[in-house]
C-alpha cells in the first residue's frame, strides 16, 4: 500500500481525541472532534463549535484522508 504525501502515521501526537461523530439536540449527527483544553466538539468540516452536542461516539479509520 502507498502512502499518501502528508498522510498522518499513528506515532504522531495530536492535542484531541480520535475523530467523533457527535449528535446534537436538533437530531443531527457529524463527524467532529473534541478539544481537550476547552471540552468543546468541533465541526470536522468548518472547525466551528458544535452547539447542543447530547453525544459522541468514537470514529476510528485506517484511511488518512
């Protein structure tokens, strides 16, 4: 298998959780992440707070995209 160019491998440290999907209050779900300083989950796509989480789950992939 290639490595993408930029592909993060599984020593590299980050400062949040594995990626989620959270849930929110008005029945959305989305792939985000949490921020271990502020507790706050963040919206994959734009990195906007995500307000009205109720819960997340972990989403965990072999594929650095």
């Amino acid at each position: 298998m290639n490595k993408s160019e930029g592909a993060v491998g599984p020593s590299a440290q980050f400062s949040v959780e594995a990626g989620l999907i959270v849930f929110t209050t008005d029945g959305r779900a989305q792939f985000g992440w949490r921020d271990l300083g502020t507790g706050r989950f963040h919206s994959e796509v734009d990195g906007q707070c995500i307000h009205g989480v109720i819960g997340a789950i972990e989403f965990n992939s072999d594929i650095a995209h």
